[in-house]
C-alpha cells in the first residue's frame, strides 16, 4: 500500500489524513504537540448566509489581500470552501446558530462553535481519524534524491528512525519565530525549513499577520469588535474612529496604527463592557473565563492589549494541488503559500484553507509511489528564546532598513535570515509588511527564494 506521512495535526493534518485514508492509503500522523488551529478562536468563513455569496466573499479576500492575492485560488477557496464545510456538517459537525462577523467581511459569514472554533474543529476531527497511527516527536529532516522528497526523518524519545512516504507538510506557520505571538509555541516554521533544505521554493515570506488585541499572548478574538468591542487608549479615545470600517479595519492597518501610537506614549486596551453581559459570558465564554483567570473581568474592565505575531501568509509554494517544487512533498495550510492571502490574510479564511487545500493535497498525495531511498538533509535545532526576541525587536510590525540589516546581523536561525532577508529585499509597504522608509506600495510582485540561490528573488507570477 502507498504510505503517505502527515507532517502535523491541526486542522490541515487531520483533514489529509483522514481524506488520505479514505482514498487507500497508509497514513501516519507525525507532529509535535501542539497546533494553531487549537488556539483558533473566531470561525470559519462561508458564505451560507442569505445574503452572501461566493463572488461576496471572493472581493472581501481580494481587498485584505492587498493586491497580491492569486485570483484563481481565492475562486478556488471560497466556492470549495463552501462543499468542504457542507461535508464536514454532513459528517456530523454541528456549528453554533448565528453568523459572526470579523474585519473587512462584508457579511456576517463566520460559522463558529463557541469562542474556540479551531478547537472544537479539531476534537471532531480527532474522533474522525482515531484510527490512523500517530507519532508524537520532530521532523529533524527530509530524504531527498534529486528534486524528489521519498520521505522523513523523525526524532522521537532520542532514536532517529527514516520513514520512506510521500510527505505532506501540513505543520503551521512561524508566528512562534516571534517572542510575542498567539500561537503553540512549537510553531517555529519547522515546516518551511524542511522544504527549504530540500531544495523547494518558498514564497512572500515576509508577509506575516500581527493581530492587534492580544492580551499576554492570549488572543482576544476579532468577534469581539464583531459584537461592538472597542480599541480605546489611556484616555479613552477610540484608535480606529477615522478610519471607515472602524474597529473592523484590516487586521494590518489596525495592528500598524496601534503600533505606531505605542511609540508615541500611548497604551491600548479592548473595550468589551458596551456588550451585553449575559450574552458576553456565553458566546465568549471561554475568553471571559482565561481574563479572569488572568485578573481581568471582560464584562466590567478594560483588557489591556498590544498586537503579537498571529498567522504566516508566506510559506511552502505550491499549486492549488499542494505540489511543492519538489516531487513528492506535498505542503498545505498555514505552511503553504497557495496565493489565497495575498499580503494580509482575510480573518476566519485560514481554517477553510485548511479544508480546502487539505483536500486538494490528500488528492495529489494519494496518487504518488513510495520509494525508499534517500539522502538526508537536515534542518538543525529549534531556535532560541534570543532569536525570538530579535525577530520581534528587528522585524516586527513596523519595520526600516537599518533595523533589518541590524536584526540580520544578529540572528543565527537559518528562517529567522530568510525571514528578515525577503523583508529587507521588498522595498514597499504592502499589507503587513510596512517599511517606514518605502511607505507606499510599488507594483504587486511576489518574493521567491530557494536554497540554490539563496538570494530573495521578486517576480511577477
Ligand atoms: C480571531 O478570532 O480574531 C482570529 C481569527 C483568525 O485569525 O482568523
């Protein structure tokens, strides 16, 4: 039988496993612990409300994008976006009453389950393939035999053992490259590197989500501002009253402006107490909980916040297949950079990725052979607290050229370069990559780098 390996087991994972197997093959989940899709709080996007459409839905994800969004695939999103979630509730998944609404959506179109969507996804989706083998431990690298990946090598416990699969990375982003993010912090972009050092391209890396109202690296949900939250300062001005969706602009534009207010003195804070009390408490139920946890009570106080690192944009390039440039890797999800997001993610888009182009991928991957040699190449340790810090300080929200060429001088982790290095190459302000020193946009190019040049090279796709 073909042996497919699954590189993690968020929302993406589990849906190629199980699509996997129930096209014939022998799956093996392997990750670390931990994913993104667990800590996913708002939804998914889905135009199923009456008066919401596809094509609705389709401008909404262009206009977050920025310019840079691949028309085709976002088509591709939002139509089997819609067949994906249908299948899922055929399956049995039960989403709550009501469509919530988040940044730049032009309807109310987030199903949602409670206020940790991702994870109650996840629960489902882990009954669905509790029958597939799963392997807890890291990835350490690839076998790879002229552009041809035929499996992993995997540490676990100490032992290093190879694995010949078709390999299907599917293990998040890197907003754990960063000291202040929302994420596990096991996702430090093992995935991008893995490809990287296989010799598959990787796409627009510079493109990372900072998302403003995050609370000591807790997450306070976007459906919040949906609900009529406020971003407010010290003073109690709201941040976000000149511009025209309000609390509701991009997730770019505010986490920027927030920023650039925080150097001028200002301090900033999540406004909750204008919602209803009772409906606070049990749509939001588990966010109530963690701030009280944390000391804050949401329905009666004001939540201090500050934006952190939340989702990767850039990532693995592949086709709407999931095909990576190498034969036989496969990536989906966060991990991959399909075009969907362009140079700023569309909110609640990020779990129907993974439905989509888990689908896609499990399609592509099934059809493969398994081989068995292989030489390996590996990705080396995980990165430090330090880097961490030195992503954050140099190549954060807002960013110049002496800081990255500073940032870059410092860092030791091969991403943390490639990161740095495709955002000292784009010399424009593009969705959340704001350069103060090239403050206006230029024309709408992608950024590509690859091991044989390991240079940032701009092309137009
Ligand atoms: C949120 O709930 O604010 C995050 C949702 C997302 O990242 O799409």
């Amino acid at each position: 039988m073909h042996r497919v390996v699954i590189v993690g087991s968020g929302l993406a994972g589990l849906f190629t496993a199980f699509r996997c197997a129930n096209l014939g093959c022998e799956v093996l989940i392997v990750s670390e612990k931990g994913s993104s899709s667990e800590k996913a709080q708002g939804g998914i996007a889905a135009a199923v409300g009456e008066s919401d459409s596809t094509a609705l839905h389709f401008n909404d994800t262009l206009q977050a994008g920025n310019g840079l969004c691949d028309r085709h695939a976002v088509n591709v999103l939002v139509k089997e976006g819609f067949e994906r979630v249908t299948e899922l509730t055929e399956l049995g998944l039960k989403f709550d009453e009501g469509l919530g609404r988040e940044a730049v959506h032009s309807r109310n179109r987030i199903l949602h389950i409670g206020d940790f969507t991702g994870k109650n996804m996840l629960s489902f989706m882990e009954e669905l393939t509790q029958d597939i083998p799963r392997e807890e431990g890291r990835v350490v690298g690839l076998l790879t035999e002229k552009e041809q990946c035929n499996g992993i090598i995997f540490e676990r416990n100490g032992n290093v053992e190879q694995i010949p699969a078709t390999v299907v990375l599917a293990s998040g982003g890197f907003s754990a490259l960063y000291s202040h993010n929302t994420t596990h912090q096991n996702i430090t972009g093992d995935g991008l590197l893995l490809a990287y050092h296989a010799g598959a391209e990787l796409k627009d890396l510079e493109f990372g989500q900072f998302h403003p109202t995050v609370f000591k690296n807790f997450l306070l949900s976007e459906a919040l501002r949906g609900e009529g939250a406020l971003i407010v300062n010290q003073k109690g001005d709201r941040l976000m009253k000149d511009y025209p969706l309000k609390e509701l602009s991009g997730r770019d534009l505010t986490a920027r402006v927030m920023q650039q207010k925080s150097l001028n003195g200002n301090t900033f804070f999540l406004d909750a107490t204008g919602i209803n009390h009772d409906f606070l408490k049990s749509r939001f139920s588990n966010i109530y909980k963690e701030c009280l946890n944390m000391g804050v009570d949401l329905a009666k106080e004001l939540v201090p916040i500050a934006p952190a690192a939340h989702y990767t944009m850039g990532g693995v390039h592949t086709d709407l297949n999931g095909r990576t440039s190498i034969n036989g890797l496969f990536a989906c999800g966060e991990v991959a950079c399909t075009g969907i997001h362009g140079s700023n993610r569309l909110s609640s888009n990020s779990l129907l990725e993974a439905l989509v182009f888990g689908a896609r991928a499990s399609n592509a991957a099934s059809k493969e052979e398994t081989r068995n040699a292989g030489e390996p190449c590996l990705i080396g340790k995980v990165p430090s607290e330090e880097t961490k810090e030195i992503m954050w300080k140099y190549c954060g929200v807002i960013r110049n050229e002496n800081l990255l060429k500073d940032g870059l001088s410092k860092i030791s982790s091969k991403l943390a370069e490639l990161v740095m290095a495709s955002a000292l190459a784009r010399k424009e302000s593009r969705g959340t990559h704001y350069r103060e020193d090239y403050p206006k946009q230029n024309k709408p190019l992608h950024s590509f780098i690859r091991i044989d040049r390991d240079e940032v090279i701009f092309r137009v796709r």
